[in-house]
C-alpha cells in the first residue's frame, strides 16, 4: 500500500517476456512504468516494494498495530515513537537491520530516526506518527537493487519488468513473482484473459462478472482500505449546515442503492435545512457518480450541478477548495490512517482541513475517537467499502486481498499442481 | 500350412465374407447418422441463436423505449438537464442520459456521437453509435432520441450494456457450448468463451469473424462446420439482429455436438469386433473339425488308391512269379533260361516299385545344396539312363546349353528326379526313337527340358498329372508316384516343374530352377557331354 496511487501514468511499454516452463511463476499485469522497486516510490512498482520491504507498523487483521520489525515499539507521543530492533529480522542478503537501515527508511516518509541507546527513537515533527510509520520501510542500498526484510528480494528491476524470488524457498508457495508493465488497464486485463501473464488485480468490481469462467483464471475479491465517502468541503459548508444535513439523509439506502442493489430511497418528506445550493464532485467513474447523483437528489432543492472529475482535475478542485461536496473514496482503514486526510498537515490534507477535536484525538492515538469526531462534524459520511477485485492462477488455492497492501498475503498464498 | 492355420485362414475368410456387407452397410448407415446429427446440432444451434438474438434485440429495443418515454417525461420539464442525469438512479441500464441542444459544449455529447450526427436526432431521427467499451471496459452504446416539445434538441443516453455480456455469458448448450456476439464489423463484442474474452478488449479478430461479418452482409458463412477458437472443429448456428447489424454466434465442439454418432459409431464397430472375433473362433473350432475328418477321409482314400495299385501291380508281379515258380517245378531244364529271365525282369521291377517308395519316403526338405552344371548333370542322368533307353529300343540325346547353366540343387535328388522323367520318356517313345535331354539358361533361370516322341498325354490328364497315384499306365511299376515326386523334388528346390504336351506328337516335361554364376573354374571345372550321348 502506497500513498500515491493516483500518481502512476499508463506508458505504452510492452509486456514482459515469459517465464520458462516448469515452474510456477506469478506473473502480474500491472499497467504503467514500474521503474525501480524502492522504498515511496510513485511508479506502480509499489505492488513488488509490498513483497521486498516491510513497514515498522502495519496493521494486523483487526487494524491494530504490529510490528515484524520491532521486538517492542512503543508510543511516546502524538509524533514519537520508540522501537527496539528485533535482532532476528534479517534483510534479504542474510544481514541484520541497523539503525541506518531504519532510519533510511524512516526519512522517506519524513520521520526523524534518534538513537536511544539499543532502541531507536522516531520523530514525525508534529504530524501523527502512526500513519507515516506504516509506510516507512528500512531498508538498505546494495549496489543495483535495494535490501529490504520483506520475504522476496529483487532478482531484475527496470520499467518495463520486475522479477523477484522468495528469500527462503517455501515448498507450495509461490517462489518467484515476475511483475509486467503494460501499456495501460486494458492491456493488462486483455493479456491475462489470454494468458500471457497469470495475475491481474485493480479491476473495477462490475467486471468481476466478465472474468469469471476464464479458463486457468479464478476471480478473487475482497476488502481493501478505501471506503466511498461524501466529504463536505468544510471552508464552504458550515459545520452547522453539515451536520444537519448529514442528520437529515438516509445514508444507508442512498449507499445501498449506488453500491449494491437497493431501492432509491424516498426522500420527498424529510425536512432539509435551507441554503444555497450545493455543488457536487465526484469521481468521473460509475459509483461515484451514482452515489452523487443520489445523494443530489436527496438534498432536493439543496443539490446542486454534479461535476464528474478525473485524477488530475481532482487534485485542482480539492486543493482549490472548488466543491461543497465530494463523493469518491478515501484511505479510511485502519482508523489511524484518518489522520493523513483529516489531521493538520496530513499527507492527504488537500483541503487543510483542521479541527482541533480531531487533531487531539490523533494525538491520543485514539483513532477511533477521531472517526467518532470526523462523523460527529459531518466532515464525512462514509458510505460503502471499496472492493478489490483481481483474478489469479487457478492452480493458487488460497489467493486473497490484503486488507492493507494488496499483496500482502500473498506469501502465503499456496500453489496446487 | 498346418491344420490350425488352414482353418483360421478359412474362418477369417469366411467371418470377413459374411461380415464385410455388415459393415459396409453399417459404415454408410453412420455416415448417415452423423450427417443427420450435424444437420440437426446446427438447426439446434442455430435456434439458440435465434432466441439470443431476439433477447438482446428486445432488450435493446426496451432500453430505447425507455429513453423516449423518458424523454417525452422529462424534456418539457424546467429542470429537464437535472432529471434526465437522474434517471441512472431507476434505470441504470439507461447510462448517463443528458438534454443536447444545439449550444450543448462538444464535452457534455456522448463520446461516440459527434455534433453533426448528434444534429440528426435533434431534427428528429433517432441514431446510434457503434457498441463501444467504456471507460471501465464494459460494453456501452450512445443513442439519441429527439425531444418530443422540445424543438431542436434531443435526449441521449449512453447505454450500458453489461446485461449483454450476461445473456451471452448465460448461454450454455451442451456442456461446453457457448454463445458469441459481434458487431456489424466482426469484431467481438460479447463472449460466452471465456477463452475468447480477451478479443472483446483488443478488438482482435477471432476465427468466427469471418462468419459474422458474411452473415451480418448478408451473405452466406459456409458450412456450419469450421475451426473455432483455438482450432477446435466446432458446429455454428447463428442469427443477425437485424436493427443493430449484430451476429450471434452459438457454436458447440464438433465431437460433443456429434456424439451421439459417435458413440453409435463406436458401438457398431465394437459389435462388428466382437462378431467378427467370435465368428473367427467358432470358424476356427469348426473348420478344425471339419479339415480333420477330410483328413482321415482322405487317408483312407490315399491307402485305397496304394493298396488298388499295390494290388494291381504286385499281383501282375505274383501271377508271373507263380507262372515261372510252376515252370520251376516241372523240372523241365528247357525252362531254366525262361525261368532266369523271368526272375531278373521281375525282380528289377521289383526293386524299382521298392526305390519308387523309398523316393516317396524320402526327406526333400533338407536338402543338400551345392552349385551344379545343369550341361555336366544332363550328360550324367544321360548315361545312367543308357541302359533303360536300351532295353525300349530307344536313344538318349543331350542338348547343352548355349553358354553353359548352373544352379545350386540336391545333386542326388535332382537326378531322381530327372531320371524319372528320362525313364518315362524311354517308355512313352516308339522303338527306334529317341529321348531329348535339353538344357537352357535364359535370363536367371535355368531348365532341364526331357522330350519323348510318345503318343502325347490326354489333356484330360494333364492338370493331375503331377498329383501322387495318379498314373493310368499300370503297366509295370508304376504306382503314380513317380511325377509326384518329381514335383515334391523341384518345390523343395524352389523352381518349377511343367508340361507341355500334344496327342500324337510327344510330351516335354520341364525342370525351371533359378540360375546361379557359376564357381571358380578351379574348385568346379565344367565338363561337357557331347549331344547324343548315350
């Protein structure tokens, strides 16, 4: 999981050879330039640093913390941490993780890394800690390619392929990962169907249905961390004004009826505050559009023009603060990763949202108290989960979604013959 | 060929006589019935087309209906932009609906109508575009419909067609047969093959285009066989959805579709095995049986046709030796030389009857072959015979070869052999005549002719004329194995044995065996006998 994954632009670059025969290989059609596999990078390699580097928290099945890293981390502050190296965890070429390795890491995502005797201190500089620690990831420069503790290492890295192979061979699991650039979605999803390649993920759910019964294919979906969101542009809409109208609407059957199979709710005899119109943005794609559209039409005379918007002009309009409110999807799992959209100086903050019952909350490390609060202001009313959807080799019995990286589990995923 | 073999071979012949009519007329009736069940896959096939098509036509036909109705609702209306971008909420199939009037900006038309076409339907056509995937791959077709009260605009919608790639998806015939649908161009637009999809994405051709493309110009696709994807020998059935220029294509492995053909197919092949196996055993069991009850007839038949000749010549034999033993004990000395005579002559006869059996008995099939001069051989039989051509008044000529003829043979057995023929040529020759031994060597096979001046042989004789006992002479000892065993000589040599004959001018009878270079002068210098040698 990486923090810019809107950032990736398709490049018409071909698909990589194939592998040779005889043994299984999974090999991934991601569209775009892959570039080398690294620690923040913005190139869709980010599939391959899941698998090579490990973060110093991620979150475990129930969203909370972990470390595989650490023997003992511990919370000292809204931007502190303190962590004591796990002296079994081992980078790729066998060595032991230093305080260089960690802290090379660490100032990827801008923390600061302070020796404390055998235990290392962690400083963010006043933003919360805990989301930037999921995404710093030790590891070590080692002549072409870069160390890290992850269960594969980097075999070939360029932009056009990446082929890595388990550290310590697991007999039915999946030994070597080859990763394929391709020039955009469509060629990726068009060379899997044709077997060219055995692993293709990133599908929009409605094409689930298309997949399935591709022969040596299986479909596998599941829950990823973005939940679809109405988020009010708190420079324009008063809290006030949001959270009556977030009082006002039945959020559920509008969710339920852009995101599943639900009746369009009727909304003619729910009271409504009174004021201007507001404008709508959404995501230019099927469910966003569905989910404002409906919840235009829920605010009635409140609802104003639905803009549909891509990537690029996404950015504008938030950082210009150019919506009343937005319908797309946001980073929401697990609760600590709030505090990127919703806390001062987040890395996602684009609208510079603040609010200091928020930030304390954060600062707590009470995430939940900081959801609690974010849907208290009615900042955001989040409204269904976002699904992975992807499909892989048959002959892997196991396949599944990480809840947090996309691959995540794939370590673990068994291969059949 | 022994008992066992002749009568497998009879049975096979047999069971095959009786059962090859069988077959013949089974292997048509199949023909037949896979014909009939192509005929009746692809009517099958062709039907499921059919419904296919007309399901994806009503559905088309219903999604614009819907768009006039919701035009005709909503484009009078004040907020009439607003209302129609909400009809996805109903009716998602619908897409994204928008008002286009003649300022409507180039970025709010659907994306594959342009402004001039889009000007069609604000005057009052309907139009569509060609299906195309969306942003999100999934199948999707613009259409306009003019706004009723509405001058000069028009109400579009994008229809998302995904139900389309689920009727197709649905379609299943058999276990394995699948649905396909194209555009008007052939290319692939929705997929009940899973292995096909990827075509859907590219636009790439696949090998049903070309039938979809012919049926959807009119034109006649062929045969309903044809290679399908992956060039598996499929059976077609389709339908054009006339409005939309599409072709379904529903289409079923060749070997499922045909299968009930095919099993009849393997079930007459298997009773025809199993008959003609059986047929062949009780054959066999048979004709065993059979062949040796003919051989104990024949057995007897054979020591019948013996012991008649035995009898015949031997008691001509016992008559004269009772006559001769009665001059004996007359005690008449005047009869000693006639006594003598008869003693001689009878047991010379004698003795000839006892080597003619000793022949018969002999083992031809190990024979002892060395090179021999047939010129050298004839001179020799020529001389042996001098005394036997004598006693019948007649004279031995030796015709040698041109350039000389050897061949590998039995020496011993050859000379039995063609001593035989020499000796029954002296016999059949008038006294004063004479005996022809003629060798000749013509393009790798050398022969041994003996030629008599006799009265010829009846050529009612002539086709059992090498058969054993078959000799009418019963004049002497001759019991009718000599000629048989002359054949059993030459068959073992691998040559052939022959007569020509004609009443009234001589017979010539012919040893034929395969010549051979001679050897080196040193180790077999040739010698040769002068003709007339006697």
């Amino acid at each position: 999981m990486r923090p810019t994954p809107f950032l990736a632009i398709a490049a018409l670059v071909a698909c990589s050879r194939p592998a040779a025969p005889g043994r299984f290989v999974l090999r991934l059609a991601v569209p775009g330039i892959l570039g080398p596999v690294r620690p923040g990078s913005d190139t869709n390699a980010s599939a391959a640093t899941d698998l090579v580097f490990e973060s110093i928290l991620s979150p475990d099945a129930s969203g909370r913390a972990r470390s595989t890293i650490a023997r003992t981390f511990q919370r000292l502050g809204s931007d502190r941490y303190r962590i004591e190296l796990d002296p079994r965890v081992r980078l790729s070429d066998g060595s032991p993780v230093e305080f260089d390795d960690v802290a090379r890491g660490a100032a990827v995502m801008g923390v600061k890394a302070v020796r404390d005797g055998d235990a290392i201190i962690l400083d963010s500089g006043g933003r919360p800690i805990e989301p930037l620690l999921y995404y710093s990831t030790p590891f070590r420069e080692a002549g072409v390619h870069r160390l890290g503790t992850g269960p594969y290492r980097v075999v070939e890295e360029g932009q056009s392929r990446i082929a890595l192979e388990r550290v310590v061979p697991a007999p039915g699991r999946i030994q070597q990962v080859e990763i394929a650039a391709c020039a955009n979605d469509r060629d990726a999803l068009a060379r899997t169907l044709r077997g060219e390649t055995n692993g293709v993920f990133g599908l929009e759910a409605r094409l689930a249905e298309f997949v399935d019964g591709i022969p040596g294919l299986r479909v596998v979906r599941g829950p990823g961390p973005h939940v679809r969101v109405a988020m009010f542009n708190q420079a324009r809409v008063s809290a006030a004004d949001r959270r009556r109208i977030a009082g006002s609407l039945p959020w559920e059957a509008i969710a339920r009826h852009a995101c599943g199979d639900g009746a369009m709710p009727s909304v003619a005899s729910m009271a409504l505050p009174d004021g201007p119109p507001l404008s709508i943005v959404a995501f230019d794609e099927s469910q966003p559009v569905r989910l404002a559209l409906a919840l235009r039409r829920a605010l009635r005379g409140r609802g104003g023009a639905v803009q549909r918007l891509d990537v690029t002009e996404y950015l504008r309009v938030m950082s210009a603060h150019e919506f009343d409110v937005f319908v797309g999807q946001l980073l929401a799992w697990p609760p600590p990763v709030l505090a990127l959209s919703f806390s001062r100086g987040g890395l996602f903050n684009y609208t510079n949202f603040s609010s200091p019952e928020i930030d304390a909350a954060f600062a707590r490390g009470d995430a939940e108290a900081a959801r609690a609060a974010i849907e208290r202001e009615a900042v955001v009313v989040f409204l269904c989960p976002r699904e992975r959807v992807g499909a892989f080799d048959a002959r892997i019995r196991n396949a599944s979604f990480g809840r947090w990286g996309v691959l995540d589990t794939l370590p673990d995923w068994e291969v059949g013959p | 060929m022994n008992r066992r073999a002749m009568a497998t071979r009879l049975a096979v012949m047999v069971a095959l006589s009786g059962l090859l009519p069988i077959l013949v007329v089974g292997a048509i009736a199949i023909e037949v019935l896979r014909r009939h069940s192509e005929g009746e896959a692809a009517n099958g096939l062709r039907a499921v087309a059919e419904q296919t098509a007309a399901r994806i036509d009503g559905y088309l036909a219903a999604q614009k209906e819907t768009l006039r109705a919701v035009a005709a609702a909503a484009s009078t209306s004040p907020d009439a932009d607003r209302r129609l971008e909400e009809v996805v909420l109903e009716a998602p199939a619908l897409g994204r609906v928008v008002l286009v009037g003649a300022a409507t900006p180039r970025s709010d038309l659907p994306a594959m109508l342009g402004a001039e076409v889009v000007a069609r339907a604000r005057a009052g056509e309907e139009i569509s575009s060609a299906i195309y995937l969306a942003k999100d791959f999934t199948p999707a077709l613009d259409h306009c419909v003019p706004a009723p009260a509405r001058p000069d605009h028009a109400v579009c919608a994008s229809l998302d067609l995904l139900e389309l790639w689920r009727f197709v998806q649905r379609i299943r015939v058999g276990r394995s047969g699948y649905a396909l649908a194209f555009d008007a161009q052939g290319r692939l637009i929705a997929s009940g093959a899973g292995a096909l999809r990827a075509a859907i994405l590219t636009g790439e051709p696949v090998p049903e285009s070309g039938v979809a493309v012919a049926v959807a110009a009119g034109r006649d696709p062929g045969a309903p066989r044809y290679a399908g994807a992956g060039g598996v020998e499929v059976i077609g059935g389709w339908a054009r959805l006339p409005e939309a220029g599409w072709t379904v294509v529903v289409e079923q492995p060749a070997i499922e579709a045909l299968r009930p053909a095919r099993t009849a197919q393997w079930v007459l092949g298997a009773i025809a095995l199993v008959a003609l196996g059986l047929s062949i055993a009780v054959g066999v069991r048979q004709s065993q049986r059979v062949l040796a009850e003919l051989e104990v007839e024949e057995r007897w038949r054979t020591a019948g046709r013996i012991a008649a000749g035995i009898t015949h010549d031997l008691g001509h034999r016992v008559a004269i030796l009772q006559q001769t033993a009665g001059l004996a004990e007359s005690g008449d000395a005047g009869f000693l030389p006639r006594i003598r005579d008869n003693l001689r002559s009878e047991v010379a006869t004698l003795r000839k009857f006892v080597a003619d059996f000793a022949d018969l008995s002999r083992d031809v099939r190990s024979l002892d072959l060395l090179p021999l001069d047939l010129d050298a051989f004839a001179g020799s039989v020529a001389r042996t015979a001098a005394s036997h051509a004598e006693r019948h008044g007649v004279r031995i000529e030796v015709l040698p070869s041109e350039h000389g003829a050897w061949v590998r043979g039995d020496r011993y057995l050859l000379e039995r052999a063609v001593l035989n023929l020499v000796s029954n040529a002296c016999e059949a020759s008038p006294r004063g005549g004479a005996v022809r031994i003629a060798v000749t060597e013509v393009e790798g096979q050398a022969s041994v002719a003996v030629e008599d001046e006799g009265s010829g042989i009846d050529p009612e004789r002539l086709p059992r004329l090498f058969d054993a006992f078959m000799s009418t002479k019963r004049t002497g000892a001759h019991v009718g194995m000599g000629l048989a065993n002359v054949k059993r000589i030459v068959d073992a040599h691998g040559g052939t044995v022959s007569v020509e004959s004609a009443l009234g001018r001589g017979a010539t009878f012919r040893i034929a065996l395969a010549s051979e270079a001679p050897p080196a002068p040193a180790a077999a210098p040739r010698t040769r006998t002068s003709p007339g040698a006697a």
